[in-house]
C-alpha cells in the first residue's frame, strides 16, 4: 500500500483520462499474444509490437488478445487507439488499485475484477488486476502480472477441445471470467480449512499467537469481499446489458456467475462470524488459563504461607516457650502444621479448585 | 469441508453443464423407487436401471421418481435425458454444497433444499441435499444420502391413506417439502431446550468446556440458518411461479411452508442472541470465579505475611534484644499477632470479601 | 419448550389443516361465554355445548363469543363448523406458539396475537395466546388460558357504561386488542423501572448474581419483541383490510394501536440498549474490583516481604556476624525495617494506590 | 418513569379519546397568553378563563394563544372545543410520554415533539413536551412546564423586531419549532465537549467513576435521539402537507429545519460511537492498570521470596553445617544474596517490566 | 467545538438567512482573485474590494472568483449581492460546521464540501470547508483557510497548460472538486500506512499507550466519513442537475468522482474494521501480558516459598529435634529441597509454562 500512496500523489491535479500506471514498481517486458480461431481454424502469435496486430480484418474469426503487464503506459495508448477505446477505461485499466466494475460503451463491454490466488508455501494471497474488453468478433484482456490463471483456457482452444473453438468471442468471455470466479470459491474453501485447523488448536489450548493468525485470517475474508462484493454488481451490468455480441444464452451462463458470487459471499460472511466466535472463544481460552495460574499461585501460596508461619513461631529466640522445652513438642508442632495442610487441601477440593 | 475442496478444483476451467459430483466420497449401490398412483390405483416398483423407467406413458397416473444418491454421475444423466432436464439444472442437482433454490422452467419446477437431522447420539446434525422436480403428473425427487426423510409418505401412499393419494403430484410435491420443513422445527425446539440446559449449568458454575458447548451450538445453528434463509426465496419463487401443474389451492399451502420458515427464521435469531448473551454471562462468571480466587489468595497472604514478619523479628540473633529476656514476651506477641489477625479479618469482613 | 417439542413432533407427516393442540398440557373445562348486545338489548348466556350456539339468527344484535381454553380440539373444530372456518385458521388458533398475525378471509377477518401478564410475586412474565375472528355482526375470541384479560371489557358490556354496547363488533373488536397493547405499556414501564433499580445496584456495588439478573430482563425483553414485532404487521392487515365490517372510523383506532406498538418497539429497544450498556457497567465494575483486591495483596506483599527478609538475615546462625554483636543493632534493624515501610507507604501513595 | 406508570395504568380500559393527563403532578396555576398581531397592531392578553379566548372573530389578524400547563384536563378539553379539535389529538397532547409526531387534520396541522434543556448546575438534560397546532390565522402551542422556550420570540414580537409580526401565523409557527431544533444543537456541543473533557481524563489515567459518567453521558443521547428520529419524520410530513396556511417559502424554511435534524442525528451518532470508543479504552486501561499493579508484585515477590529462603536455609539449626562456622560466610551470603537480587532486576528490566 | 459551540448559541432566535460566521476566530484580510480566461486570453486580478469585480459584462470568458476567508460577513452580503444569491445559500457559506450538500438553483448550482489536509510534523488532520458556485460562464469559490488547494490549478490556468483554459466554467467547477476527493484518497493511504505501523507494533508486544494511537486513528477516520458520505449524494445532485452551465461530458467526469467517493467510503470502511480487529488484538496482547506476569510470579512463588517453609521447619528452636543432631542432616535437607525444587520446575514444564 505504501508504494500506490507515493505514486497516488502523482496524479493529484492532473486532467481526467491522463493515463498513470498505479501498482507495484514492475520492469518485465510487456508480453502480447493473439488467437484467433473459429471452427477448426486456429492461430496463435505472439505479437512484439501492437502494431503488428490487425484486429479489424478478418471479421469471421474470433480475435483474442491477451496482454500480460500493464505497466507499459505507452503499449496501453497504441492499444487504445487500436480498439478505439475511450481514455477513462484505460486510466481505469492501468489503475490496480481500481474496485471490480463494468461499463457498457457504444461498441465494447468493459469490465475490471480481481483474481485472487494463494501462494501454497506461505498460504498468502495474491491479488492481480484483470481487465476484459469484449467488442463483436474481438476480446481483449490485460493482466498485471500475467500469471497462468487462463492457461488452461489457452490449452483448450490450442487442442480444440471443448465448446470454446466451435463459439463466439461471448463464449470466451463467460469462460474467462468463470475461471476467476472458481478461484474465489477454491480460495474460501481453503480458508475454511485453516479456520477449522485453528478451531481445533484453540479449543485443545490457546496459545499466544493465535489471535495473530485469526487477524491474518480475518485481513485475507476482507481482500476477498473487497473483490467479490463489487463484483456482483459488474456482472449485474453484463446481464442487463444490450448488445448484439454478448448473446442471450451467454448471459444465461452469467446468471450462474452471479449465482456462484452470491454463495461467495454468503460463505465469507459465514467465515468472518465463525472468526468472531473463534476469537471470544480465545479471550475466554486466555481468561480460564489466568485462572488456572491464579489457582496454581493460591494452592500454594495459601498452603504454605500458614505452615511458614508456623514454623516462624518456633524459631523465635524468646527465653520462656514452654513448648520448645517439651519432649514432643516438635512432633505436635508437625501434626498441626499436616493438619493444617490437610484442612486446606479439603476446602480447595471442596471449592472444586483441586 | 476438505474433501469437497479437492473435488471443487477438479471442476476449475470444465464447460458450464458438465456434471461433476461434488461431495462426500459415497460407493454404495444408488436406488430408485418409482410410486405410480391415483384414486385407489397404486403401484410401486424398485427399478434397477433407470432405462426400464417410463414416465411419459400413463399420463392420468401420478409417477412418483425418489432416486436415493446422487454420487453416480452417470445414472443422473440418464434422468436428465429421460425427462429432458437442462444440463444446468443436472449440475446443481450433484453438488451437494448447493445452497437452497427454486427455478421454473419450461415444462418443470426445480428446487433444490436441505435437510437437517439431528443424531441423537452425538447431539450432532446431518445435513443432505435433496433436489425436487415437479412436472405435469410427475415428481422427481434426488437424495444424497437416502435417508428416510420420506419414510412417514411412502407409507401413507402405500396405506392409501390420507390426501395424497387422492391428489395429484403437486399436492405431494407440497408435502415432501413440508415434511423437510417440519424438521427445521424440531432442530430448533432442541437447540433451543439444549440452551437453556446450558444457560442452568452456566448461572450455577461457569465451567472451562462449556465455551465449548457455546460454540458448537452457535455452529449448528449457522448451519441451519443457511439452509432457512435461502430457502425462504425459494419457497416464495414457487408461490409465484406460474404454470399448470402446481395449482391455486396447493399454493395456498406453500404460503403457510413461507410462514413456518419465517417463523423459524425468528427462532433462530433469538437463540443466536441467547447464546451471544450467555456468551457474556459465562466471561464474567469467569470475571467472578478469578476475582474469588484473588480474594481467597489475598486474605490468605495479608494475614499471614505480617505475622510471619512478627516471628521472623524475634527469631534474629541480635546479642540485645530486651523483649526476648521478657517472662511473658512470648505471650505478649501471641496476643499481638492475635490481634492483627483479627484486625485484618474484620476489615475483610467490612470490605464483604468474607 | 421442552413440552412443545413432545408435542410438535407428533405434527410431522400430518396433512395441512390436521387440528393438533401445540402447548401446555391442560385438562381444565373449557367455558364459552356469549354476549348478545345492541343500543339496551343485553344477554348473556354460559353455553355448555356449542351446538346450542346459534350465530346467525338475530343479525341486528352483535354477537360476542368468548372461548376460554383451545386444547379441547374436538370444540375447536365444532366452533369452525358453526362458523364455517377455514381449517387452516383453527391450526392456527389451537398452535399456541404461532407468532402474531391476522388474515383476511372472504367472510372474516382473522387476528392471533399474544397478551403478557406480570406476575407480581416472582416478577415473571406470563405468555398466553389470543386469536380473535370478526365477521358480520359477531366477534369470536378464543383464549389459551382463559384470564381475566377482558374482565374490564366485560364489565363495562354488563354495565351498560361507554360506547362499547352503542357500537358494533368492530369497535369491540378494537377495544379487546386495545386492552392488550396496553398491557405491553405496563410491561415495558415495570421493566424500565426494574431496570433503573439495577442500575443503581450495579453503580453502588457489582454484585455475582446482577448479571443473572440482566439476563432474565434481556430474556423478557426479547419475549416481548417477539409479540410485538409481528403484531404491528398484523395491526396494518387490519387497517388495510376492505371489508363492510370493519368501518372506517374503527380503522382510525387501529392507526392509534399501530402507533403504540411502534412506540413499544422503541421502547423495549431502549431498554435493550440500556441493557448493554449496564453489563458493559457490570464488567467494568468487575475488573475494578479485581483490581482493588490486587491491590490489597501487593501493598501488604510488597511491605512485608522485604521487612521479613530482613528480619531473616539476622535470623542466620553465622558464627561471625558483626551486626548482632553490637549494642544497638536490634534497633538499628527496627529502624531500618521502619524506613523501608515508610518509604513504600510513600511510593504506593504517590501511585494513588491508598 | 415509575410515576408515569402508575398513571398509564388508570388508562386500561378506557375508551379512545379519553383525556388522562401522563406526566409527572403538577399543580401549578396554567397560563394562557394570548398574542394578535400583523403589520403594527399589536395585542397581548393574559387570559384567566379559556371561554374568554375569542379565537374566530378578527380573522385578518395571527393570533397565538400559548397554555403552559397541561395537567387541567378540564381546560384542555375548553381548548378542544373552542377550536374543535379531534378528542384523540387531545389525548396525545395531554400524554407527555408521546412520541414526536405530526398530523394533518382537515383545519388544522398537529405537530407534538419535545424541547431539550441543559440545567447548567449538575449538567443534567431536561425533557418536557410541546404541542403546536397551527390553522388558518390562528396558532396554538400547549406546554408541560412553560418553561421560557418561546421567551425570545415574545419578546421579538412585543417589541415589533424582525420578520415575524410582518409575517402570518406559518412564519411565526416556523420559528417556534426552529428554536427548539437549535436547542438540541447546543445539547449536542456540550455533550461534545463533556466527551472530550472525559476523553482527556480517560487518557491521563481511568478511574472508577468514569464508567458511571460514560453511562450518564450514554443516556443523554439516547435521550436526544428519542426526540429527534421521529421529529425528522414529523418535519417531513409538514413539507409534504397540502393546505392554504403553509405557505411553499415557509416550507422551504422546514427544508432547512429537515436538514438541521439529519445533522444533529449524525452528530449524536458520532458522539454515540465516540462513547463506544471511550469505553473500550477506559476498559484497556483498567487492564493496563491491573498489569501495572501484577508487576510491582512480581517484581517484590520474585526478588525478596528467594532471598528470604536463603536466609532461612542459614538460620537452621543443624549441629553440622559447615558454612556457618566459616570466617566470611556471612559475607559470601551477602555477596549471593546481592548477586541473585541483581540477576532478577537485569531479568526483569530486559522483559522491560521496570 | 467549543468555540463554536458559543458561537451557535448568539445564532438562537435569528430569522433564517441571517449571516452568522460559525467557525474558528479569525482576523486575516480576506482575499478575492479573479481568473478570467477563455482559448488564449488571460486575465489575474487581485481584487482590494467586491465593488470592484464586475462578473456580468464579458460573458464570453470563464470569470472564476476565489475568495479567501468567509469570516468577514458583510464581504460575503457583497458577493451574495453581486451574484445575486439566496440568502440561504449565504448563510450555508459561512457556517463552517455544515455537513456537505449541493443545491440547484435557478441561476447556479451551490456546493459546499470539506477539504481534508494531513499535516506531516503532527500526523493531525486539518479539515476546512469550501464552497463552490456555478453559473453560466463563471465560479465562485469561497474557502476558510486560504490553504493552497487550489494551487496547482491556478498554475495551469497561468500557464495556459492542459485543457482547463480551453474549456468552459463547467470543466474548471469538476476539476476543483476532483482535485479535493484526490486528497481524501491520499489521505486513506497514508492512514493506511499508519494502521500497518500500528498493526505491527502490536503484534511486536502491546505497549500502554497503543490504544490511544488507535482513538486518535478512529477518530481521523471518523472526520472523514463525515465528509465523505454526505459529498456523495452531493455530487449525484450535481449529476442529476438540469441546467446549460454544465454539460453532458462534464456530468461524465463527475460519474467518475462519484466512483472515488465509494471507493474511498469502502476503503474507511475496511480501515475503520481493521482498527477494531486491532483493538481486539490488542486487547488480547494485554491479557496475554498478564497471563506472563501470573506465571513468574506463581513459578517463583510456588518454588521459594515450600523451601523457605523446610528452611523453616529446621530454624525451630524445639529442644529435642532429632533430625538436627544427625551428621548429615544439612545435606539431606538440602537434597530434599533441590529435590521439590526440580520436581516443581519438571511440574510447571509439563504445563508449558516455562
């Protein structure tokens, strides 16, 4: 968050549309590849230049491009000016920082989610910007970081398999964001895992870091909510939207989508009471361990601080004690000292502290 | 939970419709009943390969489908043929982490639900899908588990007792689901006797586990506001719903099923706010139970420490020490420490530790 | 609760509209009172048996039947056939934990609802169940135990007092709910006032057993919310309702009793608030106390340990030990031990801890 | 409260429109003040009977009649008639428990709400209830305790100041009502800074009572906000009534009036939160003092207990203990005894507990 | 808010639209500048008085006037003269308290919203109020502090940079607006910032003075939510407006400020959810703290104190203690003791306490 502020401040007074990447310092090259495929026909490139990529031609064939980095503002313009977009969707674009929303404009669908994906070692969350331009016979999409979230989508249509090749470029788009969406539910799964894994821990014994762990947990529900919550209202948009390149029967599919976000939803707000109840159940874990030491600390103290006393007695120097001269004065003096242990031991059983 | 995760990521990047059974891992023998009656006819046939079943023939007779187990995907795309269901629909049947809907389509009404079955043993709760069908002259109902859920029914039906013999498939669709929902009742009639057994136990001593016992209750009854809250819409698409195989009269008896889940609905918010309140009440009993321990080990500690000092002055060695050559020294600090021991235990009788 | 549940299993499987008495077990005698009034005319008559009803010959006069006691099914189901209700209404009325609601049916209007009663003695709240029906000239009230709720009504019937004899059953009808929300009023003020005192108690002294005390208010708070909640929904059935037997002048009435519930609703939230507020209190007050305990344990620890270690020093047995050869040790010691008293006397007052 | 509830129950029973005075006895003489007026003409009468009260005669001129004192039912129900009011608008202004509301009657505009004032010497909030009813040239304003509310106004209009005698009987009943709003404005800044002055003290060091001052500041609020939630609604109903006495630029003045109210309500939300705020910190800082005073005991104990066991180890009696008989054994003692101290103040300044 | 506070009260009585500058005491000389520019023309001024700023003639150019100071009431009676401005609208002005809001009238457009500015030496955040006029072909901005908000704006114009000089009062109106939400935005990072700083110093250990960080921070956000979420439903005035000063493609911009005020109310949100999770852990770092202190405290205590009690024993001066007399009898009393010692130490090491 440190770095967006420093960059944020750079925008300050500048003139709407005026296109300022907003992320993570980046350097990588800025990769570009396009398909296009329909029925058996199919192309792959990887494009060096957006120059060299020619989107208008051939209008029967479905046209994707995939652009992986997003930090080359001068790539982002020539895209723009290729596909015609307006200047706000591409500060929109470059902006990671930007909540999930989709726009209709005259001949393209524009929509910007986040995917969210766990790293297996450290079980941290990355979260990646991606942004869909859907227009008739073309899509276009642009990632950060250009991880493998649509790989599986590429092998797909590189081995024609499935219904993608043999459908338009909607078909695609449903699919593509489909994908990211899943991802969300595997996300949820998992962090229901841990959650059930740090019940089993507090309930056996809470220990000091694991109020750490369900702050960690609950930081992670909230990026997820962040992401899917105004997501739901985007694909509310795609399905209300009026155009003749995304079909009826796509957006049949996208009432899935929405219908998998709503359960999205309703699981991380189910996350986050089970964490809130996973936390009382650690304060109170810490408030009976308190009273355990504070019992362990009385037992002793209230048993031993008599008989010390006792025993104080005896050791005083004065010239008459007529205890000390009798013969068994010091074995009496031990019977009432176990006596009076034995005393305490019962009341402490009794007070069930024992 | 775990064992559905690694299912759910199977199904990352597959088509829409494709029909993955998503849930606990089953092997056994999937069964399925058919209930044909109508007005005295009655038929009933265990059959062992849904191809033998034909349900469009005798159109004037109520065909009744219970198909117990829905792990074998294969037999459920024979019933999605047989009654030419949509692939979606067939989808949402298998996963069994579906939450509760309705949806009407073309020639039938599907609703997916849950039920809840306390085990009496473990005092835990079973929850299993069952998917509803309802067409004209046929209902189709999908179990995971095939528990006896519609035990009570097939045998009013083979006892041709009651109404639904004598009424047409919705009238059974209605009180299936009616029975389901009756369930829900008596969960929350046991949560709620199961509270106030607790909410005793608490008022009479907090006790370690019972934050235990708190939580496990708030779980279940996160469980059951799950399958409630959902299935309240459902309920109300079915009112609304608009064809000529559920009619007027039976609608009628939907709005008391949307009533009773209102109605449960209300219950199950109060006993989340009596747990939250026996929540607080069991932290300061806690409060209490340490502040009583305090209170012993301080009375202990104050009044012995002082005299034990008492002691310890005239156990020293010093060459002069007038008091000790004293007849009735001895005594004398006896009734000095008498004294401030009692002292001390009356200022702990006035300040109510005693 | 524990009864119910028995009791509502019994219903499961049972068809809609199956007349099962759902409360406590009760074997009383039922009574039914009818009440046959207009401009002077005044009868009275204690029916043994229904069937010696006769609703519908005098239609000038209105005509009050008063029910105490449902758990008589069979009378129940004779009431409904005389007045040709619906059967769905008497599953109502004989479920004495339906929550509040009224119906609109073609020849009746339908209201259940709950009247509260304070206990004086033990400060408990008494719940019992009123379903009223009005139609055409008569008014049917049908009580779960049969008290004195309506005495006044009564009365004042007999008497021949106030308007309730000049006016139809419609403004009998809206005077026997009167009567019952303004109960709810007296509930809410004694509780206010209950509450006020326990305020007091908690600011003097926090006290173990105060926070059972919050509990059972909290608990008559929400039995409360539960009978009114639903009942102001009720309430504007009635006013919207379209019928020739409820007039427009009653309907202004009923807006009053609207009014009241809403300022019940805010009242019993207040109070729930203030609830809070005082266990928040209670807490605090707790932790003062510990604190104040704590306190007591370390002056005298931190005093009179260091005072008996120094006594103990010159408790040793060293053959060569300077101090106690000399003429003033044993004095010097007294002082010392007397400094370092003083000295934390000094340090705990200026921490505010005496 | 305790007082009002006895009263309310004498109202059991009663019919509609009935006038029971609710509120705290009164028996103070009610005064009634009469003021006409319009451009120049100027008229005040004390009047001591209502039938003198001539109200219809010089229809050109405004006149406000202004009762304080609304415990003589008797005169209320003179009022009621002279200007022939509803009986169930009498009863609610004779209820000094009711709810702010306003009601537009056939010729007349009702509005009941409450005035707020700070009594400067102990700090504490008085509530008394005002009623306005407006017509065509007349305006009439019934108070509880004729308190000076209106004193500047009175004043305004005897000396000819400002708009209001220029201006008809809808300005006048404007300002009226705005200078009981900008009362709650000035009821919210003092409680204001009364959160900030205990803010200050909470920092610096909790206390005891503190919690005791949260709780009254608490109760303030939620005072405030009784009074004000439902008169922003009542506002509302005035900007939204149809009649020929409200004149569409005094209703732009209400606008004002409406958005005044939104912001006291949000103001007293902050302060609400504020609270919430305080008294977390104020219970974390109970903790931090229980800390403080757990480690000056640990730190005592933890060094003192173990010097004083070896000191006791050499005051035993023992025939042969070789240390004792040394030259420097008491020394080395010493010298132990220093060194442990000395390891037990670096180990506890390293956990930085000094 | 204490000044203000008796500042509000000199305004109790006042007809509305009467200029009362509500706001901190100030006594700097007000300053106007007048930019008039359109396509190339250019023009600054610095205005000594308001007579002299003739806004009517030239109507061709953007005149935009920028008064510096609103606490000198008879300037803001001058300007509102000039512009011909409702005295409301006036009084809105110089009440630096308003909440934010924008109102359409039938000249001009009036919106009055908060700057928030983050002071760097303190970390304080200063907030002051601004209000912006809108009318065909000029704007009229009035601020309270003079602060340089404004500055790099006024840059551009002088340099003729960006569209701002090309382009209508309309553009210059959004871009004054946009350039105060860009500092909101700033403003949430740098809190941002701020509770991840917090976060990890108290997951290092919790410190006495960290919940104090935390109400300061709460409090911050609380400022900022009170400017925000008002603004929003300003700036949908804006765009809902209906005028010919602000066009379509204006109204397009203000689509996209509408956009960062929720993203900036979510992003609060998530710092004000984050700062109670902090809380929380603080709190619990608290308990955990204590849970320590307990532990040295009963381990130290539970070991010393039964030796010290041994050592006891054997300092009685009983004449007949055969133990005493045995020749190694020293050493097996130490041997017991090390003995208790280990096996308490092995005790508190199985309970993980050490």
């Amino acid at each position: 968050m440190q770095k967006q502020n420093a960059i944020y401040t750079d925008k300050i007074g500048l003139p709407p549309g005026a296109l300022v990447y907003i992320g993570k310092n980046r350097t990588e090259k800025v990769t570009i590849s396009q398909f296009e495929f329909l029925k058996g026909v199919y192309n792959e490139t990887e494009l060096d230049d957006f120059s060299t990529c020619n989107t208008k031609k051939k209008s029967s064939l479905v046209s994707w491009i995939d652009v992986n980095g997003i930090h080359d503002v001068t790539l982002i313009e020539a895209v723009g000016n290729q596909f015609n977009l307006d200047t706000m969707v591409l500060e929109d674009v470059v902006n990671t920082n930007h909540r999930p929303k989709a726009e209709e404009h005259e001949d393209y669908l524009f929509i910007t989610l986040k995917t969210l994906k766990l790293i297996e070692s450290d079980k941290d969350v990355v979260i990646d910007q991606v942004s869909l331009l859907i227009g008739q016979h073309w899509l276009l999409t642009l990632q950060e970081e250009g991880a493998d979230t649509f790989g599986t989508i590429k092998e797909r249509i590189r081995s024609a398999q499935g219904h993608i090749p043999q459908r338009k470029a909607d078909y695609l788009f449903y699919r593509l964001i489909d994908i990211i969406v899943d991802n969300y539910f595997i996300l949820t799964d998992v962090l229901g895992v841990a959650i059930e894994e740090l019940e089993d821990k507090i309930i056996a014994a809470p220990d000091e870091n694991m109020h750490d762990e369900i702050y960690q947990l609950r930081k992670k529900i909230a990026l997820i909510k962040k992401a899917v919550v105004p997501l739901r209202d985007a694909i509310s948009t795609i399905i209300k939207s009026d155009n003749n390149y995304i079909s009826e029967s796509t957006k049949k599919y996208f009432t899935d989508v929405y219908e998998h976000l709503v359960h999205v939803i309703e699981d991380i707000t189910t996350l986050h009471e089970t964490l809130n109840d996973l936390l009382n159940m650690y304060m109170s874990g810490l408030s009976n361990k308190m009273n355990e030491v504070m019992k362990v600390l009385t037992i002793f103290a209230a048993i031993f601080i008599p008989l010390t006393f006792i025993a104080g007695v005896y050791g005083m120097n004065f010239k008459y004690m007529p205890e000390l001269a009798q013969r068994h004065g010091y074995f009496v003096v031990w019977g009432v000292m176990i006596g009076v242990a034995a005393a305490l031991l019962l009341y402490f059983r009794r007070e069930k502290w024992l």
